[in-house]
C-alpha cells in the first residue's frame, strides 16, 4: 500500500492571482504545471501526507528577522505574508510533532531578503526562512539550526540576516557568483567576525550535474553537519539547478534532488527559486515530496531527461573537488579563525553595497559590531537607499550576552534622531521591535 | 405527481408527492438478498389505488452499488493504465487483472512517449483468455489529452462487451481516483444494467412508462441511460437522499447543519442557502477514495440502537449496534431505551427499558434517571463534537490564491435540522445545550423518499483552452474546438454554459429547472517563454447545483 514513511506536512499556495509583473519569471504561471501534477499523483491522498492551510504571517514576524524600511506594510503584499505565514505554519507542524518533517511550497521566494529590506531585490521582499527560523528559536526555544540553501543562486540575504550568529549555520551551493546573480558567496565568505565559519559558501562552475551536486553533500554538507548537530535543519530548496533552468547554467534533475533530499534530511523544506516551470518544477517538486515522506521516487523522472547528454566534464569534477577541500579546511579552522578576528569588546566596521535588482534601488550600508566571545554580538546598521530613506538598524543577537545586550541599547539611545529617518531596535532576548 | 422511492439499509421508503403536498408515503423492510423485490413491492404498495398516468417523475435510490462494493461482489474488470514520469502505478492495482503499460502524456497533454500497440493486443489477449468481459482504460493527464484512451479502446473493442474509459468519468485530475471510478463504473456495469432494466419492465407493466430517474451521490438524479454509463455515481445515494429531503425546511441565505440520526449511525452534512456542500474531489470512505461527485457528508457510529456500555466506570456509545433497543426486544441497552426511560418517547415496553439502564446506571453509581439522562446528553455532545471538528475541517481547506485566502467563504450555521427516527426527542436537547436554533424535519421518517422525489438532475462541466496550443476542450463530454489567440472569457464561459445545457438535456434535466448555474472555478494564466507571452490558459467549472425541482416544496411547509 502507498503510504508515507514519515508523516510530512505540506502548504501549497502557489498565488494564482499574484505576479510581479505579467511576464516577470514570478508570474502567476509558475506552479501551474506544479499543481497540475501533484495533483494528478494524488499527492494529497497519501495516508501520511498531510495539506495545511497557510497562515499571514504578522508583522511581529517579520520584525525578529529583518528591519523593513520603512515598514513591513510598505514593502510587502499578501502574497508575500502568507508566504512566509505558509513557512511558519509548516514550522508548527513538525515543531509540534504532527508531522515528521515538512515542504512548504510557497511563492514569492525570499532568500536574496537581508537583514535591512528596502524593497525588492532578486524577486524577494522579505526573507520567509529567516522569519521562520526566528520564529522557531522564539517560540519552540531552539537553539541550534542549520539552513542549507541549494538555489541556484548565492543565497545572500538568508547569508547576510545569520552572518553574525555562531547558532545558525548557513551552507549555500550555488552557481559561481562570476556568472550568475547576485555575484557572491565566495569561500572566503564565512561569516562575521564571531560567528566565522557558520556561513559557507560554496560556488559551482556552470555545468555541475547530479555527481557534483551529491559530490558535494556527501564531502561537505553531511561532515559539517555531523560536525555542529544542529537541532533543525533547514532547506532552501531552490529548484533552478535544473538543466532546463532558463536563468542559470546548471545540469541537475528530478532524481538527483530527489537523492539530495534523502541524504540531507531536512525537516523543513521550504520552496525558493527555480523557472523551468513546465520541465523540471512538476517532477522536482513531486521527486522532493516523495523523498521527504519516505516514498520511491525511482518513477519520477523528465520525459526529456538523457543523463549521457548531462554528464560533467573532468575539470568540472576537479574544480568542485578543489572548492570543497578548502571549504573543509576552512570549517577545521573556524575557531581559530574567530580568534584571529578581533579582540572582544572592541567594535568591527564593514561597509557595504547592495543594489536591488527588482526594484532598482542603490543601498549604501556602514555596520559596526562588537567582538564578543559569548555571543553573536550586538551591531548597529547604518542604510542609506537611492532612492529611498536613510535608517540605522540595531540588532541585539537571541542569545546576547550582559554586555552585548547593554552595547545595544548604548547603540540605539545615543543614534542621533536628526540624522535618521528611522531608528529602529531589534531585540531579540526580550522579542520586542522599538521604533524612534 | 411525482415520486421518490429510497431503498435503505432495513427499510425502503416510497412518497407520492403533488401541488399539494404528502398523497401518499409507504415503508417496506428491504431484503437485502432481493432488492429487485424490494423494490417492486414498495411500487406495487405506492401506486394501489391511483392512477399510474398521474404520475410525471419517478426517482429511485438504491444500495445496489453500495452493496456490491461491500460484499465484494464486483464482476472481474481488466485495468489497463499508462503512467509516464511519477509514483509508480503498481500501487493502484485493482485486482489480478491490472496491466501498467507504456505511454506517457504530459500535464500540458502533449504526448511524450507513444503507446505500444503490440503490448496493447497482447494484453487484450490474455484478459479475453481469463474470461474479462468488462475493461476500463486510464492514462495519466487524458483530461487533458485523451488520446492514448481512445487508441487503446480501438484496439480492445471487438474483443469486450464494453470498454470504459477514464477522461469520460471527470473532469479532474487524480489518477489513483481516476483508476478506482473507471474500475468502479466497469464493476458494477453489469448487476446495474440488469437490475434496472428488469424495474423498468416490470415499472412499464404496471403502466408507468415515464423515463426513470435515478438518485446520485451529489443529491442530483440523472437519467436511467445516462446512469448505465457511470453506474457507480449511485453509490452513497441513501445519505443524499435524506439530506436533500431537509432542503425544504432550510431557511435562506443561512448555513444549515443537517444530522440524519439513524439506528447505527448519525450522517453529518452542511447546507449553505438551501444547496449542499460538496465534496473537493468525490467520494472518499476510509481507504476508498473517488472521483465520483458526492456531497460532503460524514457519519459518527452513534444511533438509536447504538450498543451502551460502561468500562471501568466510563460509559461508550456504540460504534456498533447489537440489535434493537430492548424496549423493543434487543440484547443491550441503547439511546433509544435512556429516551423511554426518561418519559420522551412512549413507544416500546418501558419495563426492559428501565431493566436495561438500570444496569448501566448501577455501574455508574447513579439513579436510572440520571444515567438515562447521561446517555442522552452524551450523545448530542458526541455527535455535535464530530460536527464541529468537520467546520472546522471545512473553514481550514487549503486555498490557492491570494483572493480566496482573504475572501473566502467560513461555514458559520445558525441552524440545525434533525432527521430520523429519534430526531423529534434530540432536537429540543441539542436547542438547551447548544443554544442553535434546532428543529427535527416534519415527515422526517420519510424525508429520503421526499428528498429523492424533489432533487433536481445535477451535473458539471470542466474546460480548458490553452490559446497556445490553440484549443479549448472538455475531453470528459468528447468535446474539442480550435481556438485563436484572442479567445476570451465570454466565450470560455458561453462554450461552457452550452455543453452544460446539453449534458443537463441528455441526462434528463427539465428546462424550467435549470436556472441554478453555478460557475465553480475559474483561472486564467498568462503562458510566457522567454520573457515574452506564447498564450492564455483558461480553466473553468461550471455546475447545475443540486437543488430542489420548482412547484412542490412549498406545500411541505
């Protein structure tokens, strides 16, 4: 008899009446041919398989996650609030223990959402992983969580919103940053000066099939995780790997995410990008679903699909080796390399630049985080968007330390009111968002 | 006048109806060994003493299906399915003669890879070698090309009596479903086909020549031809006939919750302004799961016969029934004997009545009248826990869009109304701890009769037109046009609305009552390849709501 091996919850809510614009690869369009097939497979028949409504998510939510400017109201639509609400009902299930694990397939996507959100950048608006991770230590008291992002695309909002947070370890594999958008998540990306090495960036030359791909989660993503025993784990599940992806340069297929999900057990799932809607999202989607609750996929596989034509070249192999062996050497070395990174109590500044594809927006950002050996550290965000408003953004980490916690309010109370549109405090420990 | 004949369980109920009300209403016991029987002799009981050309409609609700299904006496049906890409179709095996073939279609209907004719014949000759004379034929997306179904059918028709073919059952996708229905409607075929045909002889004997009506799952009728194509939609027609008959005594424009309280089981459905809810999908009891449309309808093993008991000083109702209340000569107390014990109902003898809940009582450490009063209330309080949960499951269904996650409908009632034997004694009860408005049907011995009389012919059509490919179809009516890139809605909805009409005509529906349609679904997708729009996708359901027919339903109030 068909039956789930694990219970597994699923929220499916594929907008059919949200776009970004009509022709926009966010398009109402996108699960159609998703839907089209889960149903016909009788997905939600399966004993085990459990649909979920999705719920909005507040903007109490969000306000754990990310600062957005200059409100959450502003920056979002519906659709983007029950998406992130889909991700966080999932979250309740296998936080709850109804169900084993749990595939939240929601649009819009949300990983290029950082920390500080404008407005739109790589078709997201805010992070749904980030507010469902947030959520979850909050409310369930979680302490310790890996988000492994497998989108084609360098994950780097989700990298950005957990830079400085030792607690939550981000692996994204992504297409090469010289190739593709958003031009980061090299090696050498490994997280802020606290937390160094629970950020990973692993890139992929254009090209990589199946065997990269699973080369890498078996070498890499499984000896790491066996390493930080995370509570949780997390999967940005991003389907433009695919080979008929029409915006990257990738060969993976149905299988092989299939395969992917089996050894990397995630407990949720949650759907980011991934374009190929009529070739590859049908059969992906239905290879991960099985693959989350237990059941043979071997069937599941693209009329199209010839596995000779998608083999990957010799130096491709060499390269993903050569990647994954300094990413290996670099998690040997994280503690080491925290130490190296500064000496606790003083303050570290880094400025950077953030251009928002979506909306056309050039954020300027300067931030300053104190060195801390007992926590992620309080820092301060100064943004300034053209167009757009000048903030500064303080975050005190969950699990802040006395002197962190007193570094945070010392952050926000002496901000100079004048010289900011807003000021906002994100403070985590007490789960309270002020606004000055 | 008009008829409505239900077989049930134990009893079979028949009514004569007119402009002015009940004429007639008779109830026989039902040999379930002979239904055909059963039947004749509640026409014969009904139609003594009137005049057989008087009569206009005659609609008949039978467990025949049901019964085949339950005892497992199904003829044997060969199944020939192709699968393509996904779960393997191994799992939905019908029984010995279950044959996964090659082909594949895609969810766009195009062909992706081509059926083998050769593996075709040599299945048709192995199921004519094991005696098959019924097939059915299913392939994954034939609702959106069903081509493959049609070739196969070609191949096997010279060596079957009849080949059944899965696009013809429903509009909707679900394969698994697809396979059970098309096996369902091959398997019973043949016991629905003699069956009725013997009632309409014997109907046309006795001089009532007018077209049978037969009563389905969703509460529709459909004619006695258009039924011997899909025989299982009369599965399930009991509960839809009582349900429908509480239609008249709903108020409008309110959510209703109908509680048919029978002797085993208490059937829990929802009215909203006089239609009833639907199923999503179809029938679904346990592990049986269907593409057949059904209202939406659940029981709870609680009925007036329901066998008490207490364990470790807790009491529990049922599930299962013993027999009659001993009031009436049964092995174990029940609801009906704690109704009689507390003076509500005065059929019965009292005396083994109070014998029996004085057992139950003494365990539980209370007077008679007090553990009567337990069980009642205990009762009402289960069935009405079940109730609310299906609300809840109702209000809680996932919806795909941005709309219908912020507008969509919340099955609020504000009513209920009670069915059944008992229902008279439950419904003041149900008022007092419930505060909902609760009224026990008048007739309600005999509202399935009533129910079946009254419901009006029901159907769906579902269409797709995709411009880029340039055709707009509905493969379950056989129906297929050539579109062009500027198809609109207004004629999505004027295509739909003629196939409905016809298949409403064919199935036998009235023209006056055919003025409840409802449009069920709609989408419409923009098609774009690189950044530039190919085409629309359009996709519709538009349905005749199960209803009441016009001119009668006054007189019963």
């Amino acid at each position: 008899m068909l039956k789930a091996m694990h219970k597994t919850g699923l929220v499916f809510f594929p907008a059919f009446d949200w776009a970004i614009d009509p022709t926009h690869p966010e398009r109402e369009e996108r699960l159609l041919y998703t839907q089209d097939q889960v149903t016909e497979e009788g997905i939600f028949d399966i004993p085990g398989i459990i649909e979920y409504k999705p719920a909005l998510a507040t903007p109490k939510d969000i306000q754990r996650a990310q600062f957005c400017v200059p409100d959450e109201q502003t920056i979002t639509t519906e659709s983007h609030l029950i998406s992130a609400g889909g991700a966080k009902v999932i979250a309740d299930a296998v936080m709850g223990k109804e169900v084993q694990n749990g595939f939240a397939l929601v649009r819009p996507p949300g990983h290029h959402s950082m920390r500080v959100s404008h407005g739109g950048r790589g078709f997201c608006h805010i992070n749904i992983e980030a507010i469902m991770v947030e959520y979850i230590r909050t409310r369930y008291n979680v302490k310790r969580i890996a988000i492994i992002d497998t989108d084609c695309h360098h994950g780097d909002g989700t990298d950005n919103i957990f830079w400085h947070d030792p607690d939550v370890l981000f692996i994204s594999m992504h297409q090469d940053g010289r190739t593709m958008f958003p031009g980061t998540g090299f090696p050498g990306e490994l997280g802020g000066p606290n937390a160094k090495g629970s950020n990973l960036n692993i890139p992929l030359p254009p090209g990589t099939s199946t065997e990269g791909y699973l080369y890498v989660i078996n070498n890499c993503v499984l000896p790491v995780l066996d390493a930080f025993k995370p509570d949780l784990v997390v999967n940005s599940a991003g389907q433009d790997n695919h080979y008929t992806d029409p915006l990257t340069n990738m060969n993976f297929c149905a299988q092989g995410y299939a395969q992917l999900t089996t050894l990397l057990k995630p407990d949720i799932a949650v759907l980011e990008g991934g374009y190929a809607i009529e070739g590859a999202l049908p059969y992906v989607n239905l290879g991960i679903i099985l693959a989350m609750a237990g059941i043979d996929y071997t069937g599941v596989v693209e009329p199209d699909y010839n596995p000779e034509k998608l083999k990957q070249s010799v130096s491709i192999t060499d390269k993903i080796k050569k990647t994954v062996d300094q990413i290996n050497s670099f998690w040997a070395q994280r503690l080491q390399l925290r130490s190296d990174a500064g000496t606790p109590g003083e303050l570290q500044v880094r400025h950077r630049e953030i251009y928002y594809d979506t909306d056309n927006i050039f954020e300027r950002q300067k931030e300053r985080i104190r060195i801390c050996r007992d926590c992620g550290g309080s820092f301060e965000i100064d943004s300034r968007a053209m167009p757009g408003r000048h903030i500064l953004g303080v975050h005190i980490p969950i699990n802040a330390c006395k002197n962190c916690i007193e570094k945070g309010y010392e952050f926000f109370e002496s901000a100079p009111a004048d010289t900011y549109d807003r000021i906002y405090l994100m403070d985590r420990p007490k789960d309270s968002y002020h606004i000055k | 006048m008009i008829i409505g004949l239900d077989v049930g369980g134990t009893h079979t109920d028949a009514v004569i109806l007119s402009r002015n009300g009940i004429e007639k209403s008779i109830k026989v016991p039902t040999d379930p060994a002979d239904l055909f029987n059963t039947v004749l002799s509640g026409f014969t009981r009904l139609l003594a003493s009137i005049d057989p050309s008087q009569i206009q409609r005659v609609v008949i609700s039978t467990t025949l299906t049901t019964n085949a299904i339950v005892q497992q006496n199904m003829e044997p049906v060969g199944m020939i399915v192709s699968a393509g890409p996904g779960i393997d179709p191994e799992f939905f095996r019908t029984g010995d003669h279950y044959y996964a073939v090659s082909g594949s279609i895609n969810h766009r209907g195009r062909e992706k890879a081509p059926v083998n004719e050769i593996q075709i014949q040599d299945i048709a000759k192995k199921l004519k070698d094991a005696g098959v004379e019924y097939v059915g034929v299913v392939s994954k997306f034939c609702v959106r090309n069903p081509s493959h179904e049609i070739l196969i059918k070609r191949i096997l028709n010279k060596f079957f009596k009849q080949v059944f073919l899965g696009h013809h059952v429903s509009g909707n996708l679900n394969f698994p479903r697809r396979i059970a229905t098309t096996h369902l409607n091959a398997a019973v075929f043949a016991l629905h086909k003699s069956f009725f045909e013997a009632v309409r002889k014997s109907l046309a004997e006795k001089g009532l020549t007018i077209p049978i009506q037969i009563l389905k799952a969703d509460g529709g009728t459909m004619s006695l031809e258009a039924s011997m194509h899909f025989p299982g939609q009369t599965v399930l027609s009991g509960p839809a006939a009582s349900i429908m008959g509480a239609i008249p005594y709903a108020p409008e424009g309110q959510d209703v919750i109908v509680l048919d309280i029978g002797g085993t089981t208490t059937d829990i459905a929802f009215l909203v302004d006089k239609a009833p809810l639907l199923e999503p999908v179809g029938i679904q009891r346990g592990r049986y799961k269907s593409l057949i449309r059904s209202l939406r309808t659940d029981s709870k093993g609680i009925g007036g016969d329901s066998a008490l008991r207490v364990s470790d000083n807790v009491l529990t109702i049922g599930p299962d029934r013993q027999g009659p209340a001993m009031a009436f000569g049964g092995p174990l107390p029940t609801p009906t004997d704690a109704l009689v014990v507390l003076g509500l109902m005065d059929t019965g003898n009292r005396e083994k009545a109070v014998a029996g809940i004085h057992t139950i009582a003494q365990e539980l450490g209370l007077s008679d009248e007090q553990a009567a009063e337990k069980v009642f209330k205990a009762c009402c309080t289960i069935i009405l826990k079940k109730t609310f949960e299906m609300i809840d499951q109702i209000n809680s269904q996932p919806v795909y869009t941005v709309h219908d996650f912020l507008e969509g409908y919340k099955l609020s009632p504000q009513k209920i109304l009670l069915l059944g034997g008992p229902a008279p004694y439950f419904a003041k009860k149900i008022e007092d701890l419930y505060q909902i408005d609760t009224l026990a049907v008048p007739e309600s011995a005999v509202a399935n009769a009533i129910g079946a009389a009254l419901a009006r012919t029901t159907c769906e059509v579902s269409l797709n037109a995709d411009t880029e490919q340039g055709i707009v179809t509905a493969h379950e009516e056989d129906f297929a046009e050539p579109v062009s890139k500027t198809f609109s809605e207004d004629e999505l909805m004027e295509t739909a609305y003629n196939l409905l009409r016809e298949k409403a005509i064919n199935s036998g529906a009235d023209p006056e009552n055919m003025d409840e349609v409802e449009v069920v679904e709609y989408q419409k997708f923009n098609i774009v390849r690189n950044f530039s729009p190919r085409g629309k996708i359009f996709r519709t359901k538009m349905q005749l709501k199960p209803g009441l027919i016009k001119g009668f339903e006054k007189m019963l109030h």
